[in-house]
C-alpha cells in the first residue's frame, strides 16, 4: 500500500482494487455447485452373474458314478392373495426375504460342506408373472445373501 | 533507541477478504473435482427403484441404462421401456418397443451396443464390439410385474450381455447389510 505523506493532507492509504464483485461471483458459483453436485448416493446395484435359463430343458449327459450333478435349484415365487408372495424351493418354504434367506444359508452351507463351490452352484428364480418387480428383488436379494452367486430368471414359466 | 519492528496497523477502510477468497476458491476446486454433475446419463429418475440392504456401487461407465415402467392404456398396464440408445448419442432415453425379445426394436438397440453398427461379432470403428458393456436395469418397485420385465432380460439374453445389473436404493437408516 503506498502511503503518502502531504503538508496538510493527513496520511492515507490506497485500499487497492475492489475485491466486492469477485466474492459475489465466487459465492454463486459455490452455491450453484452445492446445489447441483452430488456426492454419495444411496443406490445399489445386484449383479447377475448367470444367464437367462430355459427351466424345460435337461442335463446333456448323465452324471459320472460318485459326481454331484449340477442342477440347478428352482426357486418358485407366486403370488398369494392380498398382495404377497410365497417363495418355494424343495423344502424351503418363505413368504419374505427374511425368512427365506436364513433358509437359503443353510441350504448354501449345506452344498459346500459335501465338497460343492459356489460356482457350481446355480440357482434359478421362476417367478410367475404377476410377481412385483420389488418382490422379486427381495427375493433375489436373500439369495445373494445367502452366498449363492450364480443366480439367475427362467424363461419359461 | 532501538527501533522494533511491529506489524503496522490497518488504516484500511474495508477488512481484508483475500483470505476469504483462497478459502471459497479452495471450496470450488474441491467441488468441481468431486461432485458428480450429470453422470446419470440415460436414467428416468421417476422410477421407483426397490429398497435393498445386499448391493454393490457400481462405476457409470460404459454401461447401458435400460429403464422399465409401465403406463396405462384403456385400463391395462402396458409395458413402457427406455433407453439410451438414440443414435445420435444425445444421452438422453428414449421410449422403445420391446415387441419379440429376440429381434425386436429393444433387441436390435442392445445388440447395436453390443457389436457395433452391423449388429454381427467382428468388425472395427463403428463395427467394433463390446465385450465389456453392462446394462443396468431400473425397473419400478411397484408397477413392473414380472411379465413385463421378462421380454426385457430376454432381449439383454438374446444381444449376449453378460453383464447386468438392478438397480437398487439403499433402505433407509441401514449402512451396512443385517444377518
């Protein structure tokens, strides 16, 4: 700051430029991108890592003596009335995913401890078409849950 | 008599707001890095995506949004799906039919994704193939019943993508998965 010294006139100081319009444009800008940016969101993604399956179709070849074929196990769901659903599977019986994924576990722990891994082990969901979306996501979800990976849709109903 | 150096006082009329501006400066730099502006391309924020606790965060890119809802005509529900898949790459979804899941509007769009503009494996430029490309399926909580979204998996099935996704928002007051 350049201070200047007169006979009669008092010291005073140059303030330099005016910094007041630059703060306004800064604040804008700041406002703009805390109202349009987005930083953590709340979605989710389940991945299916098996292809759609034809339910009808059978093994290619018979199963060696002594080898656990790989078939599939069939998860229906159908609707019950009052909106709900019942999701049935051999013996696993759920009308939630909370009941049906301690269920599904111990089916999962099962396999696995007879020697089975997960990759070989394939899960297929038959849902019948009036299923809701949001019932059949809740499905899948305890069986993802429960440790299966290849869990895949029928086609066929 | 020694003459001690001390900060000089203020005269100045207005405070000083440079530090003020490093820091707001500072601030926009951290935003324009780290938000995310316009990253869902292709999504229709109106769906009602279904709650789950089970889930994995998912990098946006090179994947494919395919949007399912349904809409109601003369009293029945039909089908309505969107995607991003207008050629002019404008991003934006756009409604098409699903009509046959293996060689209807839907199943061409995806398998144009999927290897390029001759739909055929092999090929380079515009022809190139893309193995890695995902779809990432956002269907409706509430309206979408399964018979709507059947034709849909069978179009991603019948253009080969191995990799789909649903779409999912985290359930309320969880942060991690319960047992």
């Amino acid at each position: 700051m350049a201070k200047h010294y007169g006979a009669k006139n008092p010291a005073r100081f140059e303030s330099g430029p005016n910094m007041t319009p630059l703060v306004d444009v800064v604040m804008v800008i700041l406002i703009f991108l805390m109202l349009v940016g987005s930083f953590a969101t709340d979605q989710l993604f389940l991945q299916q890592k098996a292809g759609l399956l034809d339910v009808g179709s059978t093994a290619a070849k018979p199963p060696e003596p002594g080898e656990i074929p790989d078939e599939p196990i069939i998860v229906r769901v159908d609707p019950t009335g009052g909106g709900g659903f019942v999701v049935r599977a051999d013996d696993i019986q759920a009308t939630t995913g909370d009941v049906l994924y301690p269920q599904m576990k111990q089916r999962f722990e099962t396999l696995t401890s007879i020697g089975k891994t997960s990759d070989k082990i394939t899960v297929v969901i038959q849902p019948n078409g009036e299923i809701g979306y949001g019932q059949l996501i809740e499905v899948y979800e305890a069986i993802l849950k429960a440790g299966f990976e290849k869990v895949s849709f029928a086609t066929a109903k | 008599m020694i003459n001690r150096r001390h900060i000089p006082e203020s005269h100045s009329e207005h405070p000083n707001v440079v530090p003020l501006i490093d820091v707001m400066l500072c601030i926009i730099v951290f935003y324009m890095l780290a938000a995310k502006i316009g990253v869902t391309a292709g999504a229709d924020d109106a769906i009602n995506l279904p709650e789950s606790l089970f889930g994995n965060k998912l990098e946006l890119t090179n994947t494919l949004i395919i949007n399912v809802t349904t809409i109601n005509l003369s009293g029945q529900d039909v089908t309505r799906v969107t995607a991003a898949v207008d050629e002019s790459g404008s991003g934006e979804p756009v409604a098409i039919e699903v009509d046959n899941p293996n060689t209807g509007p839907l199943a061409q769009a995806l398998l144009r994704a999927r290897y390029g503009q001759d739909r055929r494996e092999g090929g380079t430029g515009i022809n190139a193939d893309n193995p890695k490309l995902s779809v990432v399926v956002r269907a409706d909580a509430g309206r979408v019943k399964y018979r709507n979204l059947a034709p849909v998996l069978q179009a991603i099935a019948a253009a080969k993508i191995e990799n789909i996704n649903y779409n999912t928002r985290m359930k309320e007051n969880q942060t991690v998965p319960t047992e």
